[in-house]
C-alpha cells in the first residue's frame, strides 16, 4: 500500500511532464521595477509560476546588480548572481524619466495585475509612478512596495541592505555562541525570505481582489519580516523581559546540536519526542540516559544536556557519517550530514525532483539553477530561460502588448524612449550568441 502511494505521487509530480501541464499564473502580468535581490526574486517568484514578468530598467547599464555580482563572479561575461534571480522575465529597456516613456508605462500600468518596486521611499512618488498615481489609472493594481524599514514611520529613509536588516530585526543578536560576537546569517536571508513573503501576499491581494474588484498597496520590510523568523523568542522576551542568549548548534527546546564524526563530518542529532530520544539511547545502547531523563522537561536541565550532549559526542566520534544517518533511520532518531554546495548541486535525490533545476537556456545553453521552492500536481512551477541583456524584448513588448508600429519603434529608440544594453561587462550577451539571428530580440 505504501509503496504504491509513493509510485503514485512520482508519478503526479513528474518533472518530465513539467511542461504538458499549464501554469498556475498564467494570465497575470507583472511589472517589476526592483533591482538587485529582494524585488526580483519577488518578481521571478510570480514568473515560476507562469505570470508574465516584465522586466523594467534604465536603458544602457540596466539595474545595478548585473555588474556587482556575488562574490564578483561571472560567466560568459553575465553575473551568476543575476542568472538566477532574473529568471523567466521580458526585459524592457524604458526611460522612466522621458515623458514619452512614462506615457508608455502607464499603458502598461492599465493591462497589468502587480507592480513590484524596492526603491528608496519617495522616489516612486517624486516620478509619478508611486500607488497615489497608478492607483488613478488602474484601481484593481496590486502595488507592492518593499524597503528596509517601510514606506512610513520614523526610520523610512534608513538605508538598508541584508546585513542592516539582519541587525535592526535582531537576527544578528541571537546568531552566534554565547561569549563571541553576534553573527550575520549567511547569504542574503532578509532578501530570500522577504521576496517570499513580499510574493506570499501579493498572491493574497489578488485573491481578495477576485471576489472584491480591489487593488491596493503593500508595504513590505526586510527588518519586519525578518524579525517575523525569530518565532519563539518573541514570547520569551515579553514574559521573561530579558534577552535571548546566543546558543551556537544547541536548540533551546529540544535535544539538538551538532558533532564531528569519525570521519570528520559534522553531523546535526535531533531528539524532539519521546520516541525518538528513545531510539537515539537505543543506538547509542544508552538506556540509563532514557531512565535518568525519561521526559523533555528533565533533558532540558543545563546539567542533563551538558551529560547527554557528552555522551552523543563520543558515540558520533566513533562512528563514520554515513553509518549515523542509518541508524537514525533504523532507530527513529533524525541525523543530517552538513554537506557543502558541491555536495547539494550534485545530489541525486534532488534532481530527481527538480529542486536542482537543468535546462536549455535560448541565450546560455546549458544551464543549472535550484528550481521552484514547492511543488504542484497540476500546475507546477518551471524555470524557462534566464536573464537576458537590457531591452532584449523591446520590440516584443511594444509591437505585440501595446500595438506599436516598426516605424513607431524606431522613433522610440531615437528619441532614447527606449533603448538597449551597453558593450560594459555583465551587460552584455554571451560572446558567441548574436541577438540579430533570434527572432525573439528581431520580434
């Protein structure tokens, strides 16, 4: 019975029938005026999914991500970084500040469900394309401003980025050993998880908006979203009125930390429940542990967890990795190895199900991104193609969406309406590919 539900959901959730199935936001188009992490992956979020995603930047250098990469590494002269959160979007390369080109945005503002913008508060107003304005010319717009710390309120003009954000919310504080300096999380949290939420209830305004006819404006924060994660800690501090201490590895309500086994791998145990303490004494053939601190409650003692952590130290000492996460399996415990990067691009598991993503992109070939974070029976999400230079799809935008003329075009680009990617590194298309032979870019 078992494993014929498990056969069965392989087959619902075949990667291989990806895109024979339709696309849960087919339908919806997207203006994202964001740039660097935040904002487009809130963007490329919506376009996973199926919605149209029309990429709005600064004719010439485009938006500023695409020469300061991650880490400062770049393939086929294009930013890694911007690969990956610039996926499956049209890119519109609009001068904002033209009088013509901002006639040509509200056109757009009138065929379009959401608006995606990361901008320091003010400037959206100061152009004439904040949600006072837009609002005017299409009430049923779902206008989702993000910012560090938001679009009202005493710290509205902080700057911000994911390390500011991290420390205002208090992340920072509680990341670390107790003793050490706070840490800040790795990688861009505050982006990833902000461009989440900032997705999450954009979805959630276009549901009320079904039934109700209306728009209306969001106001996303990294600092407040971030202090969202801490969970738990919140109601510590309101009841106790003291801080959150920094506890490494440890968990504070569980049998939780993280050891170095015989071969040198770091392994995380977890104990949650009963059961599983149970089968993690039984491995380790500890059965005292489980008589002297039989509940969670007396695990959780600073003496008890200092005894217990001691012993699954020695016993994961002795044994190799591999060797641990199949006990853990036999006895009801849960292990995990920390594996590196190369260790996860690599996993089988994962390609399997699509989260390690390989496809043919038009401009780059070849190509490996992780892939939609969950995934749909009916409707799943798939990643097309990735970023493309600035304006590559001008003429497909204004010919095919607003009807204008290749004489029409033509005059746009004299005028600098519009305009295209400039010869700068991270700019540019792939050396070898030559735009003029795609019929996309000569739409």
């Amino acid at each position: 019975m078992t494993k014929d539900f498990f056969e069965w959901t392989k087959e619902k959730f075949d990667i291989r029938k990806v895109f024979e199935k339709p696309e849960a936001l087919k339908g919806i188009r997207v203006l994202d005026l964001s740039q660097v992490l935040i904002g487009p992956e809130t963007a490329s979020l919506f376009a996973d999914f199926g919605a149209e995603v029309i990429k709005i930047e600064p004719p010439g250098m485009g938006e500023l991500l695409r020469s300061v990469d991650l880490w400062s590494r770049f393939w086929k002269n294009n930013s890694v970084g911007v690969m990956w959160v610039q996926r499956n979007k049209y890119f519109f390369g609009l001068n904002l500040k033209h009088p013509k080109g901002k006639a040509i945005f509200y056109d757009l503002v009138k065929k379009s469900d959401v608006i995606i913008e990361n901008y320091v508060p003010g400037v959206m107003e100061r152009m004439e394309i904040s949600y006072k304005h837009i609002k005017e010319i299409n009430p049923r717009i779902i206008y989702v401003s993000i910012s560090g710390f938001g679009q009202w309120g005493e710290r509205w003009n902080w700057p911000s980025w994911d390390a500011a954000a991290q420390a205002a919310s208090g992340v920072s504080a509680i990341s670390g050993y107790e003793g050490r300096v706070p840490m800040k999380l790795p990688y861009y949290p505050g982006d990833m998880l902000g461009g989440a939420a900032a997705f999450m209830v954009a979805l959630a305004a276009l549901y009320h908006r079904e039934f109700t006819g209306e728009g209306q404006y969001i106001d996303v924060t990294q600092a407040e979203n971030l202090a969202r994660h801490m969970s738990l800690i919140w109601s510590y501090v309101s009841k106790k009125g003291e801080d959150w201490k920094r506890l490494g590895n440890k968990d504070a309500s569980i049998v939780a930390n993280a050891f170095k086994s015989k071969d040198g791998r770091l392994v995380t145990i977890t104990a949650i429940s009963n059961s599983h303490f149970e089968g993690l004494c039984k491995a380790m053939d500890k059965s005292e542990l489980l008589e002297k601190y039989p509940d969670v409650v007396s695990r959780l003692k600073p003496e008890a967890r200092e005894e217990i952590d001691g012993e699954i130290e020695r016993w994961v000492s002795e044994h190799n990795a591999e060797e641990i996460i199949e006990m853990s399996a036999e006895f009801g415990f849960s292990a995990g190895i920390a594996r590196n990067s190369l260790e996860v691009y690599t996993d089988g598991h994962l390609r399997d199900r699509g989260t390690v993503w390989m496809y043919n992109d038009p401009l780059f070939g070849e190509m490996v991104h992780v892939g939609p974070p969950v995934k749909m029976s009916e409707t799943p999400g798939r990643i097309k193609w990735t970023v493309h230079p600035v304006g590559y799809h001008n003429r497909y935008i204004l010919k095919n969406l607003l009807g204008f003329s290749d004489e029409e075009v033509k005059r746009l680009e004299e005028e600098k309406v519009i305009g295209y990617w400039v010869d700068f590194f991270g700019r540019t298309p792939p050396p070898e590919f030559d735009p003029e032979k795609d019929p996309v870019f000569r739409w």
